[in-house]
C-alpha cells in the first residue's frame, strides 16, 4: 500500500556488483517505503537474483559501487548475520539441505536468536512448539515436518513453504522472496501466497522477485521494475507486470525504440 | 567470515606441553635382548616373554602393510625406542603418592584424578608413558569380584586370565603391527567381569603419551563372563612434538553367553601442524569376540587427532544372537589421513551388526572408510545394516569408501547406504541469513550429521565429543 508520508526503508543507489569479476549490476537505483510491496521482474540473467541475495549479503558477490541504506543504517557496514538480526530476510530461490539438523531446532535457534537481538524473550523448546504450530497451520503445513531434517527430503512446494514459515517466524522489516513462485502448483502458489499477504502490514515492505506474472495475481504490487541488463529500465505500478505477460519483455525494448525515434518498431 | 574461522582452526594444540619427569627409556632399535629386557625390566614370567618372542619372530617375517589409503614415509624401525618408564619408585601406596609434576600434569589436562574420579564416579586407570601409576576405585570394584588393573598387574595377581585369554582374538601374527606390539608391548589395561556381574560405572582409561620418539605400544584386554556387561571409556590426548610418533595397541574383547561389552574412545591426539609435520601414526587392532550366545560387542568411536589413523575395532560373530555395532566419528582437518572402519565376521546363527560411519573432511586431509562384512556359511539369517556418510569441507579434502561384503550363506540380509554431501558456502549461508552466526551454524551442521554416533557415548562423553568436533572444525568452513 503507497503512502506518501511512510518512512523510507530501503534506499538503492547506483549498485554496481559483479561475480568472479564479471560485472553483473551495472546501476540499480530503487527506493522501498514502509507498507509498499514491490515486484521487480525481468529475464533469466537480468540480475534480479543477484540483487536479491546483495541485499542479504552473500559472499560470492562484491559490489564495485554505489550505496544500500537500509533502515538509516549503511548495509555494507553489516555482515550477513547482522542483516538478518536487522530485519532483511531473504527467502530463497534453492533453499539449501540440511541434513541431520531438526527443522524445529533450527526454527527455534533462528527464533531465538532474533528475539534476543530485539530484546524479547527467549522460548523453549515446549514454549516454542506451540508457537510454531500456530504459524504452521497459515501454510497448511504438516506437523512432522518439524521433525524433518531443515529441507532434506522436502518437495519444491515445501521448500517454499519453509522459507515463508521463517519468514512468519522471523516477522522481518524486509522480505524479499526471490522466485518463491518457480516450481509452485496453483495451490501451492495459493498457500504462499496467501502466508505473505497476510505478514505485510504498514510497518514492512516486500519485495518479490520473479519471473512470471502469475504470483502477482495473488500478491498485488504497488510498483513494478523491470531489470534488463543490470539496471532497472522500467517502472510503473502493477498494470506493467500484465503488459509483460501479453506482450513479453520485447514489449518494452520496442517501446524504448518507439519512445526514442517516434517510430514503432 | 572465513578469517574469523581461519583463526579459531589454527589454535594452537591445546594438550602441547612436555612434563619433565626423568624417563628410564631403553636404547633405540628393536632386538631379542630389547624384549628380554622389557620383559625382565617388568619381571615377566617366561610364559609371556616366550609369547613376546614368537610374536618378534613372526613380525621379522612380515612386511609392512601397504594396502591401506593412507602415506607417509617408511618408518625406521630401529630409530624407536621400545621402552621408557618414569623412573621406578617405592610402591605407591595412594595418589598422595604420584608424581606431584604428574598430577600438574592431568591438571593441565583438565583431568584432575581425584576430582575426575569422585565427580564422574569413574574409576580411572592412568597410563602415563606405558606405566600404571595409579589405579583407583579397584577396591569398590573388586568387592564384587570384577578385576581393573594394569596390564602389567594382572600378569602378576591373574596370570591364570591372561594366559587363557591373551592373543585368543588377536593373535601374534595377525597383522604386522599386532605382532609389533605383542613382541614389545609395555602396559595397558585389564578388565575382568565375572558371571552375571553388570558393572555398576563407565570404567575409564586416559592414555597419555608422553616421551619424545619413545613408540607406545598399550596391550588391553577385557572379559565379560556369562552375563556380565561393562561399558569402557578410553580418552587420549598427547604433547605436542615435531617428530611423529607411532602408537600400536592391541586391544581384544571377549564376550561369553548373554554378556555385553561396551567399548567406546574419544581419541585427540597430536594431529601433526596445519602444514601436516608431526603428529601421531596411530596403527591400532582392535577386536572383539562375541564369542558365547546372545552376547553383544559394541565398538563407538570419535577419531579426532593422530597424523594417521589406521584402525578398524572389528567384531566376531561366534555366538548364536550375537550382536557387533561399529558407531564411528572420524574427522580429519590439515594433512591428516584416516582409513578407518570395521569388519563384521557373521559365524553363528542369527548373528545380526550394525555399522554407522561419519566422516568428516576439511583442510588437505583425507579420510577412507573401510569396512568388511562376512557372512560365513554357517551363519544362517545373519543381519547386517551399514551407512557410511562422508561431509567435506572445502574443496582439497578428499573422501573414499571401500565396502567389502563377503556372503556365503544364501539367508543373509546385507544392506549398505552411501552418501557424501559438503558444507559449502550456500549452507552456511542459509544460517547466517536467519541471523544465525557462523559457529553455531558449524556447530549445528556438524553435530547434525553426527548425531546418530553422539547418541552411543556416555552421556559426559557425549558432551566432550560435541565441543571437540567443534573445536577441531569451526575454522575450516567459510
């Protein structure tokens, strides 16, 4: 929801970052408010994956320039973990196998170590149990599942399904679902869905990176990007994602023409 | 991240210190009158010097095995010294007695003896540098008949026991480092548990090696009569040293009808340096026969420390039931090098083992899991179940596994899992992005893949083996 007196959380400006020294942000300039959900779209290797996980501070990417000021604090100034304690969530694309390690030991240890950082209490195992089933059921979640070893054995859906349950956990100022949607059946898609809508309230802002239009039937955005290249070269609200869905990406590229020479191409 | 765990994997060796206490070490070099000299030097009888020397003879005609996964350069036999003990005192009548530097010692160590022995009720045998100082908690025991004594001691109060029961699992020519350490073994352990008796605490040995170049070769051998049980802790830790040091023990177990022996290790020594000069060769046979019906061998292992790990606590089924476990940690870091496992030997009747092996692989180091299991033709509806897990860390460890099965009796079930997985950067990744850092998250994952194996030790065990793991690991990811 856009309102124009909300605090800004996230101001991006002029990110450049590259991998294994090819660079793959080339310029991205964003600004996200409390209460807006953003979607940012785009082709496979357009860089929108890899401003996702810039934002929570993966290794593998060095930023070259530009700034991050996330909740008046400089992003680079944090470390990965600090990130998170901040209030950015990632929920991934490929969430990682963890085998041996309980799934509501992890929830648990990721909890509490959250709430300590924000000064709130601690829960116990018995404590945290209940607390945990409660969120559960918002993604029609199987309890056994908190027995499971952290996304071992876990079909795509629940894959997903655990990264939106963290994010019910952790309650960041920040989510950013980096194409939640892939490998999602309609109901999946639905359950999801339906978990981020009901997380976002005024005080937090999302940011949704995916490919297809589908997600956003559920989720609706109040801005749409578009990135090309590393750079965001469109935005608009969320009339754009349907215009790509009709026309595809190409749209846009004969639209910067047609803009430039007065020309259709 | 990676720096900040660089650092806390190259702590220095924690255990790295030389207590000064004057040695009777014997001449360098292996002959007839080095043996003849440990064994008068311990007062023998010549029963046991006649099995030393067999033992010599039959190790001058083997040669040094070359099968297994793992180098370093030949050893010079000759260039060890067979025998050191701390210089002979008047008997020592209680601990007031020890050594006081020697005490200092375990207290370094954080094993204060008394203390340890008090609090953990755990009767604890000290072997320093292949010599027995004290033994505690014997008389408790003895009150219900059950014998824990040096090696050496038992020679003289049971020679009877040791006799009938010394080389019966392993014998002399076994394997090359056996017949090594039956021609010039020092000291160890002994254990007896008689009849029906359960032995009422974890019974505990803490080797400690401690003169330079001087080769440790612990004989221990273990009894459960006819429905006895004992479970066993052995815990190492070494000083650190340049030079490396070869350990050969033999340890043999034995099991009559309806008893239960349960041996479990948390073995840290000397590793050697982060450029893999140093450490500890560990060449050790362990075995166990499940010799009467429905007796149980129970082998858990943490493997930690040692340049070279060699070792394969192996069980023999010969009993009817019988049942043989091989639980198993191995983690090697650096340079270090592993070939471990278990063999399982199925001979009687519904002979059932089970063996599960982690490994655990960071650094340069290399870690094999070998393992035998053998259904012999008379072991009708034998049961085997294996799982062999490897973790690499980094990308310049390796991991193998060499499962050999042998089946010669159509009921036999066998059943054997695999799986090698990696902690990466993307997994650690995962726990930092929950706000999890990244110690704990090694932790985590570590503790995680070990968990089956953790859940076989003595709880306090349980507890060192966690934080050890961690110690020995947290730098290495990042």
């Amino acid at each position: 929801m856009i309102n124009q007196n909300s605090k800004i959380l996230l101001e991006v400006r002029g990110l450049h970052a590259s991998v294994n020294g090819i660079e793959i942000l080339k310029g991205v300039d964003l600004t996200v408010k409390c209460g807006e959900i953003h979607a940012i779209m785009g082709l496979n290797g357009s860089g929108k994956s890899t401003f996702a996980k810039i934002l929570a501070g993966h290794p593998a990417y060095e930023v070259t320039a530009g700034a991050i000021i996330f909740n008046e604090q400089n992003l680079f100034d944090l470390e990965p973990e600090e990130r998170a304690r901040a209030g950015v969530f990632l929920a991934f694309q490929y969430p990682i196998e963890i085998p041996g390690v309980a799934n509501n030991q992890f929830l648990r240890l990721a909890y509490n170590t959250i709430q300590s950082q924000r000064g709130k209490e601690e829960l116990d195992p018995l404590e945290f149990d209940d607390f945990i089933r409660d969120k559960m059921k918002l993604l029609e979640m199987n309890p056994d599942f908190l027995d499971r070893s952290v996304n071992e054995g876990f079909s795509g859906g629940e894959k997903k399904r655990n990264e939106i349950l963290q994010m019910a956990l952790l309650e960041p100022k920040l989510a950013i679902l980096d194409e939640t949607d892939s490998g999602l059946d309609i109901d999946a898609l639905r359950i999801v869905a339906n978990g981020v809508n009901q997380l976002t309230n005024k005080d937090n802002a999302t940011i949704l990176v995916t490919h297809y239009q589908r997600l956003l039937d559920y989720i609706v955005p109040d801005y749409v990007h578009v990135m090309e290249a590393g750079r965001i070269i469109k935005t608009s609200g969320k009339e754009l994602a349907k215009e790509l869905e009709t026309h595809g990406y190409d749209w846009i590229n004969a639209e910067k023409s047609f803009n430039k020479t007065g020309v259709r191409l | 991240m990676s720096a900040v765990l660089q650092n806390l994997v190259n702590q220095p060796y924690k255990h790295g210190f030389v207590t000064e206490i004057e040695a009777d070490i014997a001449p360098k070099g292996l002959n007839e009158e080095i043996i003849r000299l440990i064994s008068s030097k311990k007062n023998e009888p010549e029963w046991l010097l006649t099995f030393r020397l067999q033992a010599y003879e039959k190790w001058l005609s083997m040669p040094q095995p070359g099968w297994q996964n793992v180098k370093y350069p030949e050893i010079d036999f000759q260039a060890i010294s067979y025998y050191s003990a701390p210089k002979p005192k008047k008997k020592l009548a209680s601990m007031d007695e020890v050594d006081p530097e020697l005490l200092r010692t375990f207290e370094k160590l954080g094993v204060p003896m008394h203390e340890r022995a008090a609090l953990a009720g755990v009767a604890v045998d000290v072997i320093f540098d292949s010599v027995s100082v004290a033994t505690t908690y014997k008389e408790r025991l003895a009150e219900i008949g059950i014998i824990f004594c040096s090696f050496s001691e038992a020679v003289h109060s049971h020679p009877e026991l040791v006799k009938k029961y010394l080389g019966t699992v392993v014998p002399i020519g076994d394997n090359f480092y056996a017949a090594l350490n039956s021609a010039v073994f020092t000291d160890g352990s002994f254990c007896f548990i008689p009849k029906g008796v359960k032995c009422p605490m974890d019974l505990s040995t803490y080797f400690r090696i401690n003169t330079e170049e001087s080769g440790q070769f612990e004989r221990t051998l273990i009894i459960a009569e006819e429905g006895a049980s004992v479970s066993y802790l052995e815990g190492c830790t070494a000083p650190r040293f340049d030079t490396n040091q070869l350990h050969a023990a033999v340890v043999e177990l034995i099991a009559l009808d309806n008893a239960e022996i349960k041996y479990s290790t948390v073995q840290n020594w000397y590793a050697g340096d982060e450029k893999g000069v140093g450490g500890i060769y560990n060449f050790v046979t362990k075995r166990g026969l499940a010799k009467g019906a429905n007796s149980r061998i129970s082998w858990t292992q943490v493997e930690t420390g040692s340049a070279i790990t060699w070792k394969y606590p192996s069980c023999i089924l010969r009993g009817e039931n019988s049942v043989g476990e091989f639980y198993s940690v191995a983690v090697t870091n650096h340079y270090q090098q592993a070939d471990t496992g278990t063999k399982m030997i199925h001979i009687g009747r519904n002979t059932r083992s089970t063996i599960v092996s982690k490994s655990i692989s960071a650094g340069y180091s290399n870690s094999s899991y070998r393992g035998l299991v053998r259904i012999a033709p008379t072991a009708e509806n034998a049961r085997n179940y294996s799982q062999c897990d490897s973790m690499l860390i980094g990308d310049q460890c390796g991991v193998n596994t060499f499962p050999y099965i042998q089946v010669q009796n159509n009921s036999a079930k066998v059943e054997h899992e695999a799986s090698t997985s990696r902690i990466g950067e993307d997994q650690l990744f995962y726990f930092l992005q929950r706000g999890i850092g990244a110690e704990e998250a090694v932790s985590m994952i570590i503790n995680g893949f070990c968990k089956e194996v953790f859940q076989q030790l003595p709880l306090e065990f349980a507890v060192e083996a966690t934080k050890l793991l961690s110690f020995k690991l947290e730098g290495s990811v990042g």
